[in-house]
C-alpha cells in the first residue's frame, strides 16, 4: 500500500514538474524605428519652382563664390534633422554644383521618392508607337534663362539631383576636345557619377549642358545608348580616349552655328557625311547637330 503511494506519489510529482517546464512565449521582435520620409514643407525649402534650388539655398550662387560657414552649417543642420544628404561642391574658388540626395525608406519608399520626382518634373518615356507609357529615370532640365542646369537620378526609393551653372556651347567644345587620347582612367575618378558605363568601351559623360533640347525632343528611351540629351558619349580604346560624340539642340541661328566651327578648326570639307575638318591628331564631322570628335 506504501509502494503504490509512493509511486502515485512520485507520479503526480512529475507531472507537476512537465507542467511547470511548459516553453515561455518570446518577446516581441523589437524593430528599429524608420526614419521618417521628407515632409513636403521639407521638399519646398530644397526644391523651388521648375526643379530649381529652393529657398534653402537663397544665399548661394552658382558660379558664385563659396558658401560662407554660416551657410554650410545652416545648410548641414536641415540636411541632419530632415535625413538627406547636401553637398556643396567648391571648385576653383567658386560654387560648382549643389547635390541632394534622399532615400525614402519603409516598404513603400519608392512611392516617396516618385512624387518628389514629379516635383522635379520627371518626364514621361514611350519605347515605341502604341507602348504604356512609364516614367524616366534619368533626365535634366535648365532654366528660362539657361544658367543653371539640373540633373535628376532615380533609383527605386532613392533620388539624386545635381544643380550647375549651365555651360556654353564654347565651354562644351572646349570639354570634348580636351577629352580626346586622355587615360579613361583616370577621366572616370575625376567625373565620378557623372561616368556611366553604356557597354564595353563605351560611356556616357554627363555635361551641363541642353544637347537635345530636353528628353522627349531625341527618343524618349531609357536605354542609356540612346540618351544624347544627358551627356557626350565617349569611346575608350587601350584605355584612352578615342572618339567623342554629342548632339546639339536645334539652333536659331545655323549661321552662328557654322561660324563658330570655322572660327574652332578652320574651313571644312562639305560632303554628303556633313561638314568635316583633318588636323594632324583629330577628324572632326559636324552631320547637322550631331558632332563627333575622333583621334587620328
């Protein structure tokens, strides 16, 4: 009688103790807080009307002189308390370029960074006839009074823009002509960004400048071998540079045009290819706006 009550004894101990084990819940995963998305009284200070400089940037010029310490830290406080990222790009003694960069974060971020996208005027594509139409990834646009020139990049749920004084047409041939037999190399360190990648040997170089006369007036693709509105395309052979192509928007003044290329590189010989001048170390073909530099 003892046994058995030991036994019953130990069992109902036992069974005490597995109800006791039973496995605890776990915690809550405890996710980091995300950041939060650019308000858009945030968006009006960085970006004004026509995707120019907002008023965050009233103090500054472009071309003009360096920003002062006390812009740069104004400018740096709203970058920190707004999560985004502005460079001030300084270049012989002078402002060269303002960049903003934001990645809007989340499950949805890309629909944060379209509508700022849409502030910049992001301009619709259409591959082909009868195509849905998207939206571009890359485009720029320049002011009424053409001085300064932007350059806007979207990737997903990030977005870069790029504000310069807008080049010349002088300051553009003087660019490409100074591009030719240089080591790619080392063109690609200093442009940065600016050196995209097309294919083997082939790039694209973005440049200040209206080529085409804006995204839609060339192909409205987004294939970056198409994209003569962004920039001169450039061809690398042995790792130097060979050929420089570019297309110019159409002018008012074709005269103007033509008596700039005869003031650059002399008479040309006027055949069915367009215009084309020989120098001892370059062949230069001027097929309506199309221009194209190449090494001999």
């Amino acid at each position: 009688m003892l046994c058995a009550m030991a036994v019953g004894t130990g069992l109902v101990l036992f069974a005490g103790t597995r109800r006791d084990a039973a496995p605890a819940v776990p915690a809550p995963e405890q996710r980091p807080p995300e950041e939060p998305w650019l308000a858009p009284e945030a968006a009006a200070q960085v970006i004004g009307a026509g995707g120019l400089p907002g008023p965050l940037f009233s103090d500054l010029m472009l071309g003009g002189p360096p920003p002062s310490p006390e812009v740069r830290a104004r400018i740096q406080a709203f970058a920190r308390a707004n999560h985004v990222d502005i460079h001030l790009d300084v270049a012989d003694r002078g402002l060269a370029a303002i960049r903003f960069d934001v990645t809007f974060g989340g499950c949805c971020g890309y629909e944060g960074a379209d509508v700022l996208a849409m502030r910049l005027g992001r301009p619709r594509t259409q591959e082909c006839c009868g195509c849905e139409k998207g939206w571009a990834d890359d485009w720029t646009t320049a002011s009424e009074d053409g001085s300064v020139h932007m350059s806007a990049r979207v990737r997903v749920n990030h977005v870069s823009v790029r504000w310069e004084r807008e080049a010349t047409l002088p300051d553009l041939l003087d660019s490409a002509e100074a591009l030719l037999d240089r080591d790619a190399a080392t063109v690609a360190k200093q442009a940065g960004d600016r050196w995209i990648r097309i294919e083997p040997h082939r790039y694209l170089l973005e440049f200040p400048y209206q080529f085409v006369g804006g995204y839609l007036s060339f192909s409205g693709s987004e294939r970056l071998e198409d994209r003569y509105d962004l920039g001169m395309q450039v061809t690398v052979d042995q790792g130097r540079i060979s050929e420089v192509t570019f297309v110019l928007h159409p002018v008012d003044d074709p005269d103007a045009l033509h008596a700039l290329l005869r003031s650059r590189w002399g008479g040309p010989r006027v055949g069915e290819d367009g215009w084309t001048w020989r120098t001892p170390d370059r062949i230069v073909v001027a097929d309506t706006n199309r221009i194209t530099i190449q090494k001999r």
